[in-house]
C-alpha cells in the first residue's frame, strides 16, 4: 500500500522527509565504511602476496643474506623510513645489530639484562610484537623514561619493534633477534594492521634465521676437527687441490708447511691422554693465532700433525711462517692442573712447483719434516726443488734463531 503524500499533514511530511534523509545519511555512511573495508582488504591482500613473496625469498640458508633481504624488504612492505635487525646472542644475552637502513650509526649492542628499560628488551620480554604509537604516551602508561634507539632523525614518535621467535611451547619457543620499524613514511603511526603483518613475520623471520644458524653450525661441524677447531682433513686436502689449480693456471705461488709435535707419545705416556688432549688444542691455538687469519688455511692434518696451506707465499717467506709457528709452540703456555708442560714440534715445508700433483706436494713437505726429526728435532726443514732434497732452513732476520736441536 503506497503513502499518499496528499493525506499527510506537514507535520508528517517534514518527519517522514528528516526520516529519508537519516535513511540516506546511513546509506552514506554504510558506503563509506565498506569502501575502507574494502580499501583495508586489498591493503591486506597486498601485503599478504608480500609477505608469501618474501617467505620465498628468505629460502636461502646464508645469514647474511636473509638479514639483507628483510632488511631491503620490510621498508616497502611496512612503508617504513628506517629498519634494523638485531641477532641475539646467547652467551652474552645481548641483541647485537646485524645491518640497518640508517643513514648514521646506531647502538651496536642491546644486553637484554643491563638495558631493561630499551623498546627491544620489553618486546622480547613480553615475546610480543610492540605497537608504540605514540613513544611519549606509552612512556607514560609505563611511568619510566624508555630507551630509543639513538637518533634524532625520527620524524614521528612511532614504532614497531618485533622480537624474531621460533618454536612453540615455553620450553622450545626461543629469541633470534628482533626487527625494529621506526617512521611510517606518510607520517602516520603504525596501526593494527601493521601490528598484524608484523605477528606473521616474527615466525617467518624468526624460523629462517634459526634455520640459517643451524646449518652454519653443521657445516662447521662437519669441516672442523671436534678437539682442536681446527679445520679437518677433508677440508685441507681439498682447499690444498683448490690452490693446485688456481696455481697451474695462473701461475701466483703458494706453500706447504707441516708440523708433527716432537715424542708425543712419550709425553702421553708420562703425563696420561687428557694432558695430551689439551696439550694438542694449546698447540692448534698458537698455530692458528700465528698465522694470517682469513688468508692462510691451518688443519689437524692427522693425530698430532698439522698442515698450513700458505696462499701467495714463496719459499722465503713460508721460511719464516714455518719458524714463527716453531717458536709459537716452544714458547706457547700449555700447562695443565697446575703442571706446567712444554711440547715442540718439527717443521717441513715446500713451495709448489708448477704441474705437481696434490699428493706430491705434500709428500716434498713431509720429507723435509722427517729430515727435521731425524736432524734432532724442534727445527724447520724445507724442500729443495733443485737439489731434491731437504735443508735446514735459514736463519731469516727477524724470525728468531733457528733451535738447535
Ligand atoms: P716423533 O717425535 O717422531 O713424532 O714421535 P711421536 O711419539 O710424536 O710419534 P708417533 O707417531 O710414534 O706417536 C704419535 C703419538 O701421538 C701417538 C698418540 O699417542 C699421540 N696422539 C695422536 N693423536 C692424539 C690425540 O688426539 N690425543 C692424544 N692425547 N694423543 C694423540
Ligand atoms: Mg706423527
Ligand atoms: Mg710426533
């Protein structure tokens, strides 16, 4: 049944006309609600394709390259002007800075006992994304000063700090770092949305980051000799064909040194095997710490032998490499329950002649190191190429003397 507009008083009709209006002023309202929903879903939706191609991207098991990447990323995907990661050290119990987008340095170290008071510390305390919209009001709510990451380039007072977590359960759920968020770049405080976004990565950041850790460490296990940390023999035979061939083909040099501590036998024998034991890790300490870190390759060759690979080093200077790590020893402190103990060791070493194969490189070395023990002991012997045969090595000014024997 239709209204008849001519039945009504004007009373009725100025009521029924502010009715439509409401009516209309609520549909207007209702549209606007549904456009920001749908604004808001496609944000969503955007940033859920984001956050699945990130995933994607973090697949890698470099640590230095899932920190790159989200630290690259996270700016687009937040609309962020500054970010930073943090890796969390156990053995200190401290987050230190692992890269940032930062323009000038920031704190490089956040020790999670000392620094309570920092952003970092109470969102990891809490094992919770932080939302900080505006720093002076949550100031506030906690009634203490809070530690900002220094800078004055901050253009608004919020953040976004998210401790990177892994596993569930109190008992395996543990911190990898955190990832700080700081400047929306429309000047906006970051929102629930962000805070949303933000849960999702912890896990995703989190899980690659301890992924990464963990393969790094089975890889240094695998390389690596278990008493000595010294790099094993697998990893020196094949590091020692690498330079074979790099040298065959561009003609740099490179040396071999080898080393056999001097009646080791003899010494586990009066002094028992745990003596012995610590003995060889105070030798491969003096080993590793005298030669070029990052350039030369020290390894536990065999049971108290070991080996040095000497990148882009002739016959003189492998002299005095093979002299230094004599010396090292004789004078390293290898004590043990209070017993002060002394071991040497004998040294031969060789420099490659170009089309030598692996095997006969070290075999030239290891004559030159049984001519040592044969000579007395506690000397170094090289290679002679020329003669083939071993000779004790000179003495090279600024080495220290030769041991006599
Ligand atoms: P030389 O001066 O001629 O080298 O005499 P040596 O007694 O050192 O030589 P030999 O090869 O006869 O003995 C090596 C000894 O090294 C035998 C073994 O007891 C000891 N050794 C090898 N590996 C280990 C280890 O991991 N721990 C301990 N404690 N001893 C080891
Ligand atoms: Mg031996
Ligand atoms: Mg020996």
């Amino acid at each position: 049944m239709g209204l008849n507009v001519d039945d009504l008083s004007h009373e009725e009709l100025v009521d029924a006309y502010r009715q439509l209006e409401e009516q209309v002023s609520q549909l207007g309202r209702n549209c606007e609600l549904q456009r920001r929903q749908i604004k808001a879903i496609g944000r969503l939706t955007t940033r859920s394709t984001q956050v699945a191609e990130l995933s994607k991207e973090l697949n890698t098991i470099d640590i230095d390259e899932v920190v790159r990447i989200a630290v690259a990323q996270m700016p687009h995907l937040f609309t962020a002007r500054y970010c930073s990661i943090f890796l969390y050290d156990y053995e200190i119990n401290s987050l230190i800075l692992k890269s940032h987008n930062h323009s000038e340095p920031i704190s490089e170290e956040i020790s999670l006992s000392k620094q309570p008071d920092t952003l970092m510390a109470i969102a990891v305390a809490a094992d919770q994304p932080l939302l900080v919209e505006n720093i002076d009001d949550f100031e506030e709510t906690r009634g203490k000063a809070i530690e900002r990451l220094k800078s004055d380039k901050y253009l608004t007072n919020s953040c976004l700090i998210c401790p990177l977590m892994v596993g569930s359960g109190d008992s395996q759920r543990r911190v990898m770092g955190v990832l700080n968020l700081a400047d929306r770049a429309d000047g906006k405080s970051f929102d629930r949305d962000d805070l949303n976004v933000a849960i999702q990565l912890s896990e995703l950041l989190g899980t690659a980051i301890s992924t990464s850790l963990l393969v790094n460490e089975m890889r240094s296990l695998a390389e690596t000799d278990g008493l000595t940390r010294l790099a094993n023999h697998r990893v020196f035979r094949e590091a020692l064909e690498r330079e074979v061939r790099r040298n065959d083909r561009y003609g740099t040099c490179f040396s071999l040194v080898m080393m056999d501590i001097d009646h080791f036998k003899r010494f586990n024998d009066e002094h028992g095997h745990l003596a012995g034991d610590h003995v060889l890790q105070q030798v491969s300490r003096a080993v590793r710490h005298t030669v070029r870190e990052g350039i030369d390759l020290p390894a536990r060759y065999g049971g108290e032998e070991f080996g040095v690979i000497l990148p882009e080093t002739g016959l003189t200077g492998a002299i005095a490499a093979g002299e230094r790590l004599r010396s090292a020893v004789e004078s390293a402190e290898t004590g043990f329950r209070g017993e002060s103990l002394n071991v040497t060791i004998s040294v031969g070493l060789a420099e490659y002649n170009k089309g030598m194969t692996g095997s006969e490189f070290i075999d030239s070395a290891d004559k030159a190191l049984y001519q040592a023990k044969r000579s007395g002991r506690n000397q170094v012997f090289y290679w002679d190429s020329e003669s083939g045969e071993p000779r004790l090595a000179p003495l090279i000014s600024g080495t220290g003397a030769q041991a006599s024997g």
